[in-house]
C-alpha cells in the first residue's frame, strides 16, 4: 500500500477497519506501520546484499603430536 502512494494513517486506518490487530492484540497506529515497514527495510537489505569473496593470509600448519 506504500508503493501505491498511501500514508502510515491511512494504511493504519485501513488495517483496523478490516479487522487486523497487532502482534500484541491491539489497534495499529501510525508509528507501528512505520516501525514495520522499516525493519522490513533492514531485513531485505541484509537478506540481498551480496558480498564479495575475499582471501587473505592462508596458512596451513601441521603438527604431529606423540600419541
């Protein structure tokens, strides 16, 4: 609904009017639908990011150890 140009009032109105209540039984209000919107945000960005392979200062070292 945010892409479609709605507001955090309007897409909180929307929910309550349609019956959705909130992870703690209660009525949604703008700063909920932000606080959701963003860690939806956060989540995806970690979940897409794509690093590079990087490999530095390898060593392999072998030890013998009596038995």
């Amino acid at each position: 609904m945010r892409d479609e140009g709605h507001t955090f009032p309007s897409i909180a109105n929307w929910l309550n009017d349609n019956g959705y209540k909130s992870a703690r039984g209660k009525v949604f209000r703008n700063p909920h639908i932000h606080s959701i919107l963003k860690k939806k945000q956060i989540a995806d960005d970690k979940r897409n990011k794509r690093y590079s392979p990087k490999i530095e200062n390898m060593n392999i070292k072998i030890v013998k150890k009596p038995i």
